[in-house]
C-alpha cells in the first residue's frame, strides 16, 4: 500500500463509520490504481522519445506572466521530508588565515592587489568563524536549522595543494566542526572547492589553467571523504564553475584577476573534469564500505533565468535561451549528456575544448542531484550590433537589462564599484546583477526539470544583501524576509508544478566577506559587526526559523495576496456622505464605527532614517530597500485585527486613513525622499490602511526643523499624494484649524514657508495659513479625495468672536463652508514660491467640516460642546443653497470611550438621510 493509500486510510477511519468507510476506502483505491495507470501508460509513452540534448524549450511555456499551472490559493505547506539549510564558504567566514599550518590561497593574493576590494580588505579574520564555530553551531540551532552547507579550506588540508602534506590541525578543525553539527541534530553539507585554490597551485601548473588540476583536486577530494566521509552523505564538489571561470578569467572580478577571451573556457572544462573525477574516487573507492558509502554528490551551479524582451519575437526567445545554455548549461550539459550546448558548439568552435570518450563516461551521471544558486533573472534580447571586444560576452550575443518593475537590492553594480574597479567588463555592463526576481526561480526550475528529464533539485543558495549601516538597522531586515518569502513562494509553486525540489539552503547564514565587494555587502540572516566579530539574528532569521519550524506553512500565495490587494483597492471607494473620526485607542475606534464613523483617521505615523529615531520602543520595522523607520505608537497588529473583526461584523466597508503630522506628530523628515516615504507606507502599512492623511497643524515644537511647511515638504506631500492616488489610495488633507480665520484681524500672513524658527507662533502666526493647504490645492488637487476644514480648538479666535459677538454659530458655519469653496490668495506675497496668484476653488464633493470637543470661553473652560442643533441648522441652510460638503469630521475619538460616542452618534444623525 502507497503512502498516499495508508494516509487516505488513516484519515477514512478517523473520520467516517465502518459501513461506509469500507466502501468509500475501495472507490479511492480504485481511483488511484486508476490514475497510476495512467500515469504509467504517459510515462513509458515518455521514455520512448528520447531527450534532444539540443532542444530549445519554449520559453512561452516558462513565461513569468503565466502561473495558473503552479499558484496556490492555500498556504505553502512543503514536502515533510523538505530539508531547510544555510549557507557559508571557508574563505568568506573563517578567518584565521595564518593559523594552524593552513596554506596560502589566490584570494590571500588577490585581496592585496590594489583596487581589487572595494574597501581594501581580506578575509584575514572574517567572521572568525574559526575560533567560533562552537557558537555558530548553537546559533544554527536557536534557529532550528536542519543542514549546514559549509566548504573545506583546501589550504587547511593540503598547504601546498597536493597530497605530500596533509595538515593534521586541518583535519582536526573540520573534525570537530563536523561532530559539532551531527551533536545538535544538523545535517553536514560539504562543498571540496568554494574558490579558494592553493597559492601553490596557482604559481606551479597556472591554476585552473593546468592539465595536472583535475587529478590534483581528485587527489584532495580523496583524502577529505577518507577523513570525514563516515558522517558527511551530502558532497558538493564545485560551487559555481561559471563564476570562477567568469569571475576569475573573464571579468576579473574574482582572483586570480585574469581577464581573457580563451581562459574561461579552459577552466571551465577542467573544473568539469575535477569535479567528475571527484566522484568517480567516491563511488569507486568509498561508495563500496559500510561507513563510507551511501552519499550523495553533485554541483553547486549558478543559474538566473532570462526572460525574452519581447516574448513574441523569436530573435529575443533565441537570445533568452542562449543566454540560459551559456550560463547553467554550459555546466549542466555535460553531466547529463556529455558535452557542451550545440549553440556553444556553433558560437566558440575550437575555443572550447574536446571531451574524451572516457571523460564522456566520467561525466554522464556523475551527479544525484542539481544544486542551483539563484540570484536574479535578466530580460534578454539580440543586440543591434556586435560589441567591439572578444571574450564571453560577445560570445553570448545577448543585451540584457532589467525590467523596470523589478524591484533592486543592494547587490547592484552601482557607481562606486565602477569607479573602484578599474575592469572594461565593469565599464561595459553596469548592470543591476540583483534584480529581485522571485518569478524567474520558478521559471528556473521548471527549465531545469524539463532539459534535464526531472532531476532532483536543491537551491543550494539563495539570499539578498540589503544596505544595513547599523545593528540597529539591520535588525528589522523586512526587503531580505520579503524576499525569502516571495522566493519560498516561487520554490512551492514550482514544486506543485512537478518539480522534484528537494530542499532550500539561504546564503547566508551570517554577514561575511563579500569577495570583491569587501564587507560593504550583507546577505546574512545574522548581523555580524566586523570589529567585535559578534551575532545577532535579524529579523529575516527569525521569520527563517518560523518557516522551518512550519515547513512554510506560514507563507502564502502572492497571486493570491495580489488578487485580494486589487480587490481592497476596488474597494476603496468614500461612502457618499463620510463621517471621519480622528483615533488611535482600538476599543474606542471600535464602539465609534458602531455608533455611526464610516472613515477612521489613525493619529499618527511617520517613516524617517532610522538612525533620526530616538525611541527605540518605537522604531517598529524597516523600509525595504534603504535604512527608513516607522515612528509610531500605534498599535499597528492591533488595528490589522480590528479591521478584521468590523468585516465580520458588517462594517467591511468603514476606511481606514493614516495621519501625518499633526499637533503631536511631525512632517516629513528631510532626509527622506517622497518615494522611499511611500515605499515604506506600502510596505509596512499598506495592507493596513487605505490612504493617508495630512494633518497640515503644527505643534509647539515648531522650532523643530522636520515641522517647516517649506515648498519643499509641501511638494514632498503631493508628489507621496499622486503616488498613493496612483495605486488606488484615498488621500485627506487637514488644514490648520484656527488659522483659516476669515472674521479675523489681517495679522494671519499667506506666506507659505516656515524659514524663521525664532518667532513665538502663539502669538504671531506668521507662516501659516490658508496658502498652506491653498498651495497643496492648487497643486496637486487631483490626488487629494477629501478637505477636512477644521472648525475647533480652545485656541480658535474664530470661536471667541462667536461668544464674543453673539455671532450665530450656524451662520458662521454657513459662511465659513461657502468661504472655502473659492480662496483667493497671493502666491507671489511669499518669495519662496514660484506661482501665480489665484483664486484655488475646492469642489463640495471634497470638503468635509470638522469640529472638536468643545468651544472655549476666555478661561479656557472646554466643557461646551458644539451644539449639534446648530450643525443641523447649518447642514439644513447649505442643502438650502446647494452647498452641502461631503460630510463631517471631529476630533477626536477619546480613550474614555464617551465624548465622542456622543458626538458621532449626533453627527451620524445629520448625516442619517445620506451616509451609506
């Protein structure tokens, strides 16, 4: 009986009564008896054809456009025997470089060559991973990782490269390491060679250039599955042939520095051959005893998926593909058939090396598994003209770019490495080598499982480096968790599309030596600071540690989440007439929906550099893509799960706004761009809220610099307002209450800037006023939804007048409406502003009233509350001259709970014949 059958079984007999347990037990029998029949018919029908090692694959059927074969609508629940891991190499994290009799490699050598790193450093201490491994082994276990991947240092074995001198102290650390690992439950992954080539070997057969190599590694790897092959059953020999051939004899990125047009083939294909020699000593040797036998071997290959430019023309499909056959074919091929891709065949002639007959044998089958690092995916089109340089990339024949609605991490070839690296392939392919591209893995491994006739598949890296300047902002390392997940993702679709993906490993389990780029690049799930060499798990490790502890139940379709997303956005239309209250305490937002509010204004947030918080109680997450903050003391869970509730509850439809600014809040810090301010509302709390809200009042802290309604923050405001509308946000805007006093003195200035921090602005507004929101208005009115003309506050000279004067309230009300529909105002009073004076008309169908908890007499006694049967008598008057506004909003919902229960009980009864 299948495991399919005996788990069917199980769950019949849990669940159904004998008499129908029997019989409902036999038809799933029989279906499945059916179904495996068919299978096998399609599957001998299958093998009859035999595989075209040359076969273009469709790449229409791999589009990154098209998932209905692979999403899910539930959450990712992996295979139970899926092996969760991560990653490190000898070099990039063990330090210890002059210790204990370990040799001399070429990136010892490379690391001193001027410009080579980008901030002059080595992997001379690392992460000192040597002396610590004890403690990175606890650390592997806090977060429940099942498999570690490291690599041998050949160097700390054989010194000199080859088999006369076996380094007892080498063996010894790997020894331990290695028992270490098997003590605290965590399954050794070993990769032989991660890059670090013997110096030796490099100055006495050229390295990876010589014939002898492939026996010399051979000779190596012998002697490690001797000393360590009893506990380790998991081998990789090469990590990343393309990148060494590429990177070192190409580019010259990578040590030994070569850049050339013949050599990167040549190492390449002895690379190939070590690797295939590497295996044939196992399973010769090794594979036959009891202690030794029974592992299983294969590659670490590098593999990014090239989409089409244009999926309709076939000169872009071609150049996709060659791009694809010239990267992970190139090292795949001839281990599964025996040479090299057909088109590099075509293309390079008698540039690329012959395989023997016996090399053929050698090569064929010598892997159980593929092992793919993925990074990114690229667009691939032809280019218009053949580049003026020989090597790789002409070889290639491929332009590739990015598509501009990937995101990027930090990983780019940005300026800095162009101007520190003195290389021509930097020069001619500034590219952003990480795009983030979750889809392209899945597309990966649906290529991978058709050319090589569904192999077995392990990501054996895969990660993100983020800009992370400080613990304290790499600790909420929400791009790297997102990537993960989205990543994650891709792997379960691709895994219910066939794919025989077996486990996941992330790179990197720490912050380490980064090769060319030094220590300015961090993929670790832990922070290392370099100069005390300490750990400290970021979030993205902790959301790790959940995922394995889950087996990625906790991860959920993205297909999904964007469906729903666009159904929010459908719905994020304003009730006909709106009752806004202003709030933060959740149980007092709760009993205000239920007693008429159909728009919540959350008071407050803010997004800023983290490094301008000074709280650390509120310093709640990070940007995705730079060092940004949110400042807030809201309750950000809280309000996820009251939102929930009230949609179960019938009030699905109440919106959700975010305030800005504010008596208690702050405008826009100066350092932070508009877009990187939206990203991190979209990010953090865009699922969250459904727009925001500028509150334009000022504080009593107005001598702080990120309080100055400058033209700049103004423009900040409407350039986040046109981004926010563009998604389908709702936008509000508050203008300062008590300055839009046109009963007042001519003491209220239009100016519009905030530049002189000297003045007392209780007793001279001079820079505010209604140009602050006029200017807004004015500008950017497309992106703003609604106007909350606020009508309050115990510091209101309008409010005294009307107690002063006998003024009729509901008068005022109406003139106070009917005056902001048409505001003329002076722009060019203010010599910071560059427009011309206008009269700025706001439609009713954006104007709201706003009120507050109470007027004041002249002893500040803030017991009166605003008569509603004066709102009532003014809302009666304006539908008389046709000059309703939208609705009403008040300030604020109180954390007692009674005040406005009160107040939007009344204002919801005026509203009563209108609101929806």
């Amino acid at each position: 009986m299948t495991a399919a059958v005996k788990e069917t079984s199980s769950l019949l007999t849990a669940s159904e009564p004998q008499g129908k347990r029997r019989g409902l037990l036999w038809k799933v029998l029989f279906a499945l008896s059916l179904l495996a029949g068919i299978g096998l018919f399609f599957g001998l029908a299958s093998k009859t054809k035999q595989h075209d090692k040359n076969q273009e694959i469709p790449l229409e059927a791999m589009s990154m456009t098209s998932s209905s074969s692979s999403s899910s609508k539930k959450p990712c629940a992996f295979p139970r025997d899926f092996l969760w891991g991560v990653a490190t190499s000898s070099y990039q994290i063990e330090g210890a470089v002059d210790e204990d009799g370990r040799g001399n490699t070429i990136w010892d050598d490379f690391c001193k060559e001027p410009g080579a790193i980008l901030d002059d450093s080595s992997g001379e201490i690392a992460c000192d991973h040597y002396h610590r491994y004890k403690e990175d082994v606890q650390l592997m276990k806090s977060l429940n990782i099942q498999s570690y991947r490291f690599s041998i240092a050949w160097s700390r074995i054989l010194p000199n490269g080859d088999d006369k001198d076996v380094n007892q102290a080498g063996i010894d650390f790997y020894n331990n390491l290695i028992d270490e690992l098997l003590a605290n439950d965590i399954e050794p992954w070993v990769t032989l060679y991660h890059w670090d080539l013997p110096s030796s070997l490099e100055e006495r057969y050229k390295g990876w250039l010589g014939d002898e190599l492939p026996d010399k590694f051979a000779n190596y790897a012998r002697i490690v599955f001797e000393h360590f092959g009893d506990r380790v059953k998991h081998w990789i020999t090469i990590n990343e042939a393309w990148s060494s051939a590429i990177g070192g004899y190409a580019s010259g990125l990578h040590a030994p520095g070569h850049q050339s047009p013949t050599e990167p083939y040549i190492v390449a294909h002895h690379l190939l051959l070590a690797h295939a020699k590497a295996v044939h000593v196992y399973r010769t040797e090794f594979n036959v005893t009891t202690t030794q036998g029974g592992a299983i071997l294969g590659m670490a290959t590098s593999g990014d998926y090239r989409y089409p430019l244009d999926p309709d023309s076939e000169s872009d499909r071609l150049a996709a593909e060659r791009a694809m056959l010239f990267q992970l074919g190139w090292m795949t091929d001839p281990v599964y058939f025996g040479d090299y891709p057909k088109v590099m065949r075509e293309r390079l002639g008698t540039r690329l090396p012959e395989f023997t007959e016996d090399e053929r044998k050698l090569l064929i089958g010598s892997v159980d598994f593929v092992g793919l690092n993925y990074y990114s995916s690229f667009l691939a089109s032809e280019p218009k003209e053949i580049t003026p340089w020989l090597g790789y990339w002409t070889d290639i024949h491929v332009h590739f770019l990015d598509d501009e609605s990937w995101d990027q991490n930090h990983m780019g070839w940005n300026g800095e490495c162009i101007c520190k690296f003195r290389r021509t392939w930097k020069l001619t392919h500034n590219l952003h080598m990480f795009a983030v591209a979750p889809d392209g893995l899945r597309s990966m491994l649906l290529w991978i499982k058709e050319r090589y006739d569904d192999p077995v598949i392990y990501i054996t890296e895969n990660g993100s480096a983020e800009r992370e300047t400080s613990l304290q902002a790499a600790l909420v390392d929400e791009q790297r968790r997102q990537f993960y997940e989205d990543h994650l993702m891709a792997c379960s679709q691709a895994i219910h599309a066939g794919v025989n993906l077996k486990g996941f490993f992330a790179w990197s389990l720490m912050d380490n030596f980064e090769w060319q780029f030094g220590y300015r690049r961090r993929f670790g799930l832990c922070y290392v600071d370099f100069a005390t060499v300490e750990r400290t798990p970021k979030s993205s490790a902790l959301w790790y540690n959940d995922t394995i502890v889950q087996n990625g139940r906790n991860i959920y379709d993205h297909d999904q989440s964007r469906q729903l997303a666009q159904k929010a956005c459908a719905n994020r239309q304003l009730p006909e007439k709106v009752l806004i209250g202003y709030g933060s305490d959740l149980e007092a937002v709760r009993k205000a929906v239920h007693h008429g509010v159909n728009v919540v204004t959350w008071a407050f947030i803010d997004f800023v550099r983290v490094g301008d918080v000074t709280d650390d109680a509120r310093r709640k997450m990070l940007l995705k893509t730079e060092g940004i903050g949110m400042n807030t003391n809201l309750d950000i869970a809280g309000i996820r799960c009251l939102r929930t509730e009230l949609c179960k509850h019938g009030y699905g439809r109440v919106k959700h706004l975010v305030s800005v600014g504010g008596w208690n809040g702050a405008h826009l810090d100066e350092s932070v761009s508009a877009a990187e301010w939206y990203n991190a509302f979209k990010l953090i709390v865009g699922d969250v809220f459904d727009g925001i809200d500028w509150d334009l009042e000022g504080h009593d802290r107005m001598h702080s610099p990120t309080n100055y309604f400058t033209a700049n923050c103004l423009h900040k405001m409407g350039a986040i307002s046109r981004m926010a509308k563009r998604d389908g946000y709702l936008v509000s805007m508050a203008p300062p209450q008590s300055y839009l006093d046109f009963h007042g003195t001519n003491r209220f200035s239009r100016y519009i800037n905030l530049t002189d921090p000297t003045r007392d602005w209780h007793d001279e507004f001079r820079y505010l006023g209604a140009n602050v929101y006029a200017f807004l208005l004015a500008k950017y009115m497309d992106a703003i939804d609604l106007v909350s003309i606020q009508f309050y506050e115990s510091y209101s000279r309008a409010a005294m007048m009307i107690k002063k004067y006998g003024v009729s309230p509901s008068d005022y009300l109406v003139d106070y409406a009917k005056r902001n529909l048409t505001l003329p105002v002076a722009f060019s009073d203010d010599p910071n502003v560059d427009m011309p004076d206008q009269v700025v008309e706001l439609p009713l169908s954006k104007l709201v009233l706003g009120f507050a908890n109470g007027w004041t007499d002249e002893h500040n006694d803030k017991t009166l509350f605003v008569p509603t049967c004066d709102i009532q008598d003014a809302w009666n008057k304006l539908a008389v001259h046709g000059s309703q506004p939208r609705g009403f909003m008040f300030w604020t919902i109180d954390l007692d709970g009674s005040n406005d229960l009160f107040f939007a009980h009344e204002l919801s009864r005026v509203l009563s014949n209108y609101t929806d």
